[in-house]
C-alpha cells in the first residue's frame, strides 16, 4: 500500500473491542433480564405450538383455510389454502411449518405493536424521524448474520432469540409504512377536522389512521414477508421451522428435501400474502 494507507492502517480504530466490552457489560450486569425475557418467550412460543400441533393437520388446515374464506369471501382461496396446506402434511413438513407460522406470527404481531406507534410519532415529531429514519436505515442494510452473533451471546439457541432477531429485522417496514401513511394525508382533510372541532387525539383515531390505513396494512404484509424470510435464516440459533430442513438439505446435498421444504416456505408465503394483501388492494 501507499505510505498514507500504511499509516491509517497502523492506527486501526478497535471498534470490534469496544462492542465486545459493551456486550460483555450487558451480559454480566443484566444477564438475569435476558434470562427472564428468554424463558418467557420460549414458554409462550413452546406452549402456542404445542397446543397447534395437538390439533388434527387436517383439521387445523381446514380452520385456516375457513379463516382465509372469512377474510377475503373468496371459495377459489380458501380451496387454494386447504390444497397448499395439504401438500405439506403430505411432505411430512407439518411439524415445522406449524413452528415458523407461529414465530412469524408472534413476531409481526410485536413488530406492528412497536412499529406502527413509532411511524405515528415520527410522522408529527421532525426530530424524532430525523433521529428514526438512520436507525432503520442500519437495521435494515446490516447483513443478516451481524444481527445473530450479540442475540445468540444474549440470549442463546432457541426460539426466543430467533423471534428477537426477526423482530429486529422486520420491524422497519411498519415503521415506514405508517409514516408515509401518515405524512402523505392531504392536509385539506387534517384542515376540515380541524375546523370541525377535533382534538389532536380525535384527528388521529377518526382521520389520520382511517386515512393511512391501506398504507399500514400494506406494512403488515411487507412485515409478515420479512419475518418469514428470516425466520429460516434464524434456524442457525437454533430456531425451530422449516429452515431446519433446509439446512439438512444443503449439508447432505439432498436435493427433494431441499425441494420439498423450499415448496413449503413458499407455499406458507403466498397462503400469509393471499390472505392480506388482497384485502389492502380492496381497502385501496
């Protein structure tokens, strides 16, 4: 190298030392905190699909498919549902699937919860966005295996870390989507409820949310397909889903049930997808 790339080379900057000193002060001053959130979130998340899995395949694909019908009224999905559900008690991947559904499941429901107050926050707070819009920019363009090495030293294998770390990886999407719901209302409607009297917390609840809504539920949906493509990522802390065997897969070069569990994670996502997005198209 050139002398003046030598010498920024010899001055090397330890910010991998530094974030080692600041995990290993988290895990010996707040281990118990992590310990506690980690056994919560395994027993709820074991018990939850325990209690799915006690439920006949077919009889439980049924009520999906019977909830698909109630969403959308539509018999050509609900059919489609019951078929693709089918097709995966058949690839004897019933097990596994019924374990991704419920961790996609809790972790767009907690990313929604956190996500959509955020966006309603920043969209009337400048600063907080200005503050907001970085953050997620980071957690979001950071590659995925970064997030699971200081959640696999907090918290362990398991369940608990792989929802954390979906969490963490699909929660920027409600956060942007409920701020471009909100910021992109016309200001002629926020003006008419003024005028109208409104309270700042009567324009939110009656005017801005009913106005953005199609735009958070198409963050719903946008969450729901991250969480899903991470949750398989996650198999490698030890998360249980259809990621396991996919991995097996690549470690045996087994082809069909590389195959097989790839039809299931798709078939997963488009019965997830089917179910919501066409129902933001019809608020659209």
């Amino acid at each position: 190298m050139d002398p003046i790339s030598d010498f920024l080379a010899s001055w090397k900057v330890p910010i991998g030392r530094w974030g080692k000193t600041f995990i290993d002060f988290i895990v010996d001053h707040f281990e118990w905190l992590f310990d506690a959130i980690k056994l919560t979130l395994n027993v709820v998340v074991g018990e939850v699909t325990a209690a799915l899995l006690m439920v006949p395949p077919v009889l439980l694909a049924l009520l999906v498919a019977a909830l698909a019908w109630w969403m959308q009224r539509s018999w050509k999905l609900a059919l489609g549902v019951f078929i693709g559900l089918a097709l995966i008690i058949n690839l004897g991947l019933w097990k596994e699937t019924v374990q991704t559904l419920v961790i996609v499941v809790f972790a767009t429901a907690i990313s929604m919860s956190i996500g959509v107050p955020i966006g309603i926050w920043a969209a009337h707070k400048p600063r907080i966005w200005a503050f907001t819009q970085p953050t997620l920019d980071l957690m979001q363009t950071m590659p995925t295996f970064v997030y699971l090495i200081p959640i696999l030293i907090l918290f362990g294998l398991g369940a608990a870390p792989a929802l954390i770390v979906t969490i963490i990886f699909a929660m920027p999407a409600p956060v942007r989507m409920t701020y471009l719901g909100i910021t992109s209302i016309p200001r002629a409607m926020i003006e008419a409820g003024e005028a109208f009297g409104a309270t700042p917390r009567q324009l939110l609840w009656k005017v801005e949310l009913p106005a953005a809504l199609p735009s958070i539920m198409a963050g719903l949906t946008q969450c729901i397909m991250l969480s899903l493509s991470m949750v398989v990522f996650a198999t490698l802390i030890g998360a249980p889903s259809l990621g396991n065997p996919v991995f097996k897969a690549l470690s045996n070069r087994n082809i069909p049930l590389g195959i097989e569990a790839g039809l299931a994670i798709v078939i997963l996502a488009i019965v997830l997808d089917r179910m919501l997005a066409q129902r933001v198209g019809k608020r659209q």
